[in-house]
C-alpha cells in the first residue's frame, strides 16, 4: 500500500491511497496519518480518495475507525471519495457511511467537511504540504 497525502488547504488532508486496506497495511496508515497530524495541528478534516482500493478486510476497517476516532477528538471528520462498489457496500453494511462523509470526489469531499482556514497562531497563508511514503518518490 502506498499513500500520497497533500494539505489541500489549511486544516484539510487528501490521502490518496494506492492499494488494499488489510491487516499489513494498517500500521503503514495509521502511521502516515498520525505523523502529519502530529506536524500539522491545525489539520481536523482528512479525505481519503479510495480509488485505487479494491478491497478492505476487517483489520483495515479497524484501522479506519480508528482514524474517525482520531479526527473526532481533534473536532474534525474523515471522508470518502473514489469508493468501489464492493467497498462502498461494506462501509454501508459496518456503519462506516453513518459516521463518515461519502462523497463523488475530492473537492466536493473537501467542501462537505467544512474546513475553516486556521492554524495554530489564527494565521492562514501556509504553504500546501505534499509528502508520499512511497520510497521512489523521496529525494536522493
């Protein structure tokens, strides 16, 4: 599994994930996640664009509830984009829809969670972060 995660504005995450969500993966999630948490503390709204994913396993649903938990007790929510059909029924089946936001893509996800633009010091012209986990994409 590989994820890119971009601060689309301030106090916003898109994860784009690239692969399955199963017990393997869910420390590599969790992982990324809480790292740019940690650095960016303003961030309370995450978008997880899921349309390279074709299959989470009961051990990657965990972790996403994990990360709803996360996010609800920074204030903010998580949200769906990109989900396939299999995917989108399970998360309707395990009650992931009702406590996350679904939507068609980024942008409308992005809008759905009602980010305010602050940071920390109450400022709101930060630069966009990008950072990818996967290994060929980093510097030499």
């Amino acid at each position: 599994m590989k994820y890119d995660v971009n601060e689309v504005k301030p106090g916003c995450l898109v994860l784009t994930c690239d692969g399955n969500i199963s017990w393997e993966d869910r420390d590599t999630l969790a992982g990324t996640l809480e790292e740019h948490l940690h650095r960016l503390p303003a961030v309370i709204g995450v978008v997880m664009d899921m349309q390279r994913v074709e299959y989470v396993n009961s051990a990657g649903l965990g972790a996403l509830f994990q990360i709803v938990q996360r996010l609800r007790g920074r204030g903010g929510n998580l949200a769906f984009t990109g989900l396939a059909t299999p995917v989108k029924r399970l998360f309707h089946a395990v009650g992931l829809d009702r406590v996350t936001t679904i939507a068609e893509n980024v942008d409308s996800a992005v809008e759905r969670l009602h980010i305010k633009p602050t940071t920390p010091t109450g400022t709101t012209d930060r630069p966009a972060d990008k950072v990818s986990t996967d290994p060929t994409d980093q510097p030499a």
